[in-house]
C-alpha cells in the first residue's frame, strides 16, 4: 500500500477537518461554512463514508489530502508528512539533500527547542532563569509542557550543535536561529542569554521563539526584554496564536477563546485551569488568526492591557472579528493588572471578570461616551460617526435595530431619524469591493444552471448514492434526455459501469450487481478511453460533487418510498422537458416549411404533425 493510501486508510476525514472547521451533522454526511471563501450558510459537505469533501459555493473538494493543501498552502508532499504521524505512519526515510526546505526548517527549530530546554532544566548557566521561572509561579510540570528553554549567552553554540546534525549556515539562517554578521560571511546565534519560549503552530510544529531577556541581564539591555524570531518560510507572526496548539481543544468544548497579549498570560492561565486562552503576541488580531479561531468557536473575548496601545490593539481586533461574523467580548481586567497577574494573584477575580464580559457593542459605546456628552448636538454627531461603522459590520439585521434603537435612547433622540443618519453614512461611506468569492457571487452562479441540468444533476446524485435505483433509470431515461455536457458523460459511465459488474463480472462478485462508489471511482480514473489526465480528474473532481448533492440538498430520507418519488419526479421532470423540446423544434420547422409554400413539403408536414400527436399524448402520460 502507498504511504498516501495507508494515511487515508487510518485516518477519518470528519475527524482530520474537525481540527480545522466547526461540522456538524447532516444526515449521513457533515456540513460546515467553507473556509476558502465568504459564506453566511454552510455550503462545504463531508462524507464520512466516501472519505470526500466538496464545497458547493467555491467548488474546491478532493480528499484529506487536498483539503490540507488548500488550507496550509503546502505541497502533497509536505501534507503526506503532515498527516503521517497522525496516521501512525512511519515514512520512508528521505536523504538530507532532497528534503524540502520547509521540513529542514522545521527539523532545525525543533532541536534548537530540545536544545535551550535540556540547558534550562539541566545546566548551571540557566540558574539564574530557573529561580525567574519559579518566582513567576511556574510549575516544573508546566516549564515541561510549554517546553521553556534557555539559550546560554554563546555566539555559536547551537550553530555547531546544529552543524553537527548536517544543517548548513544558510539552512540555519533561513529557520531565523541566526544572524549575519555585517560585511562578512559568519553567522551567529540570534538568540542570547535569554528565556526561551517556543511558538507552535496549531499542529505543534515548533515554527519560532519569543525570547526574554535573562533577569539580571535586563539593566542596559538595547535589545529591548522580548525579541522573537523573524518571519521565515514558516513562521508569519500574523497567523500564529500562541498557545493555539494546545488549547482548542478546550475551545471547542467551552465553545468560547480567551485572547490575551502575551505569552506569560496564557501559561499563567492554562496553569491555573483555564485552558481556553490564547495570545496575539501583543498585537491587534488579524484575518488570518480569526480564521484559525473560527475552526473551533464562532466566540471570542479579548482581554488586552488598559494602556493605550492596548486599547488600540483590542479595537483593531474587534473590527477583524466582526467582519468574519464572531460574536465579541470584552473583558476588563481588575485594578488594571494583567491577566497573568490577575489569575496568580486572585484566578476567582479572573474568572469573574471572564464572566463578566461586556459584550463588545457595549463597551464600544461606554468608551465613546466616557469623552462626549449625550445632550450635546456635536458631540452626538460625533459619537454616530464612531458608531455607525460598528453597527453597519453587524451580520445580525435583528442585532443592528437593537443598537440603533440603543444609541437613539442614549442620545434622547427618534429612532427613525438616527436610522437615517445611519442610512446616509452607508450610502456616502467608502464601500468595499466584493470580491470573486462572496457569496452573492456564488448564488449567481448556482443560478446560472438551467432547471433541467440541475436536475440532471440530482438524478445523477441519487444514482451514486442509492445504486439499486440505477436499473429503474436506465429503463426510464435515455442519454440525449440527460442535460449538461459533464452529465451526459457521467450518466453514460454510470451506466457503462453498471452494465459490467452486473453482465461481466457477475460470477467473480461475491456481491453480484452491488455497484460500489469507491470501485466506480478507481475505474472511472483508469478509464482506458480517456488518454487526458485533466479530464479524468475533471470526472472525479465533478463526482465527488455529485455524490455530496443529495444531502446538501434534501437532507436525510426516511425511507425508500421517498427516494423512489423524488426520482421518478426527476425522471418524468427530464422527459417532459425532452418531448417540449423536440415539439418545440417541430412546430418552428413546420413553421418554416409552410412559409416557403410548397407542394413538396407537403409529405413532410403530414409526417411532423404525427409526430407531434405522439408526443403530444406522451406529454399527457
């Protein structure tokens, strides 16, 4: 078996997506918003028991494989490495020279990680940063979970190290464990008598550090106290949360991501029980962190430092997680204290002040008006200027009347009137292109099928999934009946398909004419008559889709009967169309027959309005 094929056997899809989006149940099958394009409702399917996945607004679908290649922008070959210690599967070794970047990458920072954690628990140099630890309330257990470490103040210590190990300088230098040394060809270590605490990505990959400068070290430093490695081909400080990898899990149960600044928070508070918090690294939420929240909660509270830079950093983030719909709150920590000193000091107060969090709305208003006065025309206009952005990001019609409807009581003035305020600001604001992917975008292009090819469509849909159908069909339905070029080629392969286990291969099945998805799917790619491998994948790519239809569509059946008259409803719905369409045709050629008035055209006439009668009293059966 193939290293790929193997992955695939031992891994569930539901449960390889789960760690990525929210699904939920859907009959057989899961649904989920799409993570590669805006969507309001969920259009992604899953099927569990094909192992596939499609998504009906964008079109992108495959397997596990190429769901994570879409989603970490890698390679197959890197997503095969990705999924295989999942799996349990131990790849074939590869050569040191023909390793991809990425995983050479990878592999430096992991053992610069081993490394600063063995010197941090095990030598002398690091006493120092262990006392630190310990006063800052750190457990042993946790400096062991979190992987702490410290780099001893050597300019080349873990270059050798990792010299050793077959790592050359531009290899050490692309991870961002190094720095060049101006003018000159020599490398040195980047990180210097400092605490180490590495940063995972949501997989665990050790992908860089935040550095803190050693505490007797810190009078003079020019550096600054926190240094962090520089973006590399995997590390990009704008899509990584610290301490990610270790709390979703404890997200998508509490249905609910704390988001705090730094990384002293978020140990300090997964110490003390409080596993569902994350760090921005003290900086404003991104798009790309928002969606890596929403794999496991659509809810957030944000729990940044009172000063002004702290401030800014929450209302940046609350305006990224309102356009990707999250509901957002505010939490405002005690006394002005952070949250690590909050929770070490008092974690009752800390989980007070979780439970009290103020909606986001709320504390937007409160802090708009702590500065205007309510009564006051100017300060009025001013207060809507800074909330009717706010309002208009609002997805909920229902929440946007009730905060209007707020702000018109706060400012003692007529609802109607604030709601054309906010009326005129929308129409005179700068507006926001749409892009490719929205979703208005997608329902126009689901339109664009005509009745009878979506219901070519759904036929062919039914078929896949419930074979024993496909005789019926084929007794019913003709090729030219079917609509769309793809769906003609598919029905004809169907039928193909289904004609040969059952007339061919009958006495080597065991299941005589069990026509089985997979199997389907493993001929149609060796199809001997395509030479083109587009189009095969074509094929596939649009199977997929279709075998996913059905549940998209109507759901869960509860019985047989059910799915008999939903596809004979199709099948006469498709031959009503064919004889209109012929009867269309004949009625245009009569026409242009007797408009050239000729006795010759007589014989024909006679022929096409009996041919019309017969349809005629087709229509009616």
């Amino acid at each position: 078996m193939q290293p790929s094929e193997e992955i695939k056997s031992r891994l569930d899809i539901v449960d390889v997506l789960r760690d990525y989006i929210q699904l939920h149940q859907a009959g057989s099958n899961f649904k989920a918003r799409c993570p590669f394009h805006n969507e309001k409702t969920p259009s992604l399917m899953v099927s569990p028991e094909k192992q596939i996945w499609h998504c009906f607004g964008c079109g992108k679908g495959g397997d596990i494989f190429s769901f994570i290649q879409e989603y970490e922008g890698i390679s197959f070959v890197d997503a095969l490495k990705l999924l295989a210690p999942k799996a349990g599967v131990v790849l074939q070794k590869q050569d040191a020279k023909n390793s991809s970047q990425r995983i050479r990458v990878l592999q430096i920072l992991e053992l610069s990680r081993k490394y600063y954690h063995k010197v941090l628990t095990d030598s002398r140099v690091a006493e120092s940063a262990r006392k630190y630890l310990i006063k800052r309330g750190l457990t042993d257990e946790v400096i062991e979970e979190w992987q702490i470490g410290y780099s001893p103040d050597s300019w080349d210590d873990l270059i050798k190290i990792l010299k050793e190990r077959g790592y050359n300088d531009k290899e050490i230098f692309l991870s961002g464990m190094s720095i060049s040394k101006e003018g000159t060809s020599r490398f040195y270590n980047r990180f210097r008598g400092r605490i180490m605490f590495p940063i995972n990505d949501v997989n665990a990959n050790t992908v860089g550090f935040s550095a803190r400068i050693s505490p007797e070290k810190e009078q003079g430093e020019v550096m600054g106290k926190y240094i962090n490695s520089p973006q590399t081909l995997v590390y990009d400080k704008s899509k990584i949360l610290f301490g990610l990898d270790k709390s979703k899990v404890s997200i998508k149960n509490s249905d609910l991501a704390i988001i705090v600044e730094g990384q002293m928070d978020v140990i300090t508070a997964h110490q003390n029980g409080f596993r569902n918090v994350v760090a921005s690294s003290g900086t404003a939420l991104t798009q790309e962190q928002i969606k890596l929240i929403k794999r496991f909660t659509n809810n957030i509270s944000l729990a940044f430092d009172v000063d002004t830079a702290g401030v800014a950093a929450a209302e940046r983030g609350i305006k990224e997680a309102l356009q990707a719909g999250m509901s957002i709150k505010v939490i405002e920590v005690p006394k002005g204290k952070d949250p690590d000193e909050c929770i070490r000091e008092n974690p009752t107060e800390w989980k007070s002040a979780v439970d009290r969090a103020k909606y986001m709305m709320d504390y937007y208003l409160e802090k708009i008006f702590s500065n205007l006065n309510p009564t006051d025309v100017r300060d009025m206009g001013i207060a809507a200027n800074k909330i009717f952005p706010i309002i208009l990001m609002l997805n909920n019609k229902i929440e946007q009347d009730f905060w209007i409807s707020k702000f018109s009581q706060i400012i003692n003035r007529n609802e109607e009137s604030v709601r054309e305020m906010l009326n005129f600001y929308a129409k005179n604001s700068t507006k926001k292109t749409p892009t490719v992917n929205s979703e208005k975008h997608v329902e126009k292009k689901n339109n664009q099928l005509s009745r009878e090819e979506y219901l070519s469509e759904i036929l062919l849909s039914f078929l896949l999934n419930y074979p024993f159908f496909i005789e019926y069909s084929l007794n019913n339905i003709q090729l030219e009946q079917i609509i769309g070029e793809t769906n003609k080629n598919l029905y004809k392969k169907i039928i193909f398909y289904y004609n040969y286990i059952n007339n061919i291969l009958v006495s080597e099945l065991d299941n005589g004419s069990n026509f089985d998805f997979n199997q389907f799917k493993n001929w149609l790619n060796n199809d001997p008559e395509i030479k083109n491998r587009n189009e095969i994948q074509n094929q596939l790519n649009a199977l997929d889709r279709l075998v996913l239809l059905i549940d998209k569509e109507f759901g869960q059946f509860n019985s047989e009967i059910e799915i008999k008259n939903e596809i004979v409803g199709i099948v006469q719905g498709l031959k009503k169309n064919n004889i209109l369409n012929r009867m269309r045709k004949i009625e245009r050629e009569i026409y242009l027959l007797e408009k050239n008035n000729s006795g010759v055209n007589e014989e024909r006439i006679l022929s096409l309005m009996e041919e019309m009668k017969i349809l005629s009293e087709d229509l009616k059966r």
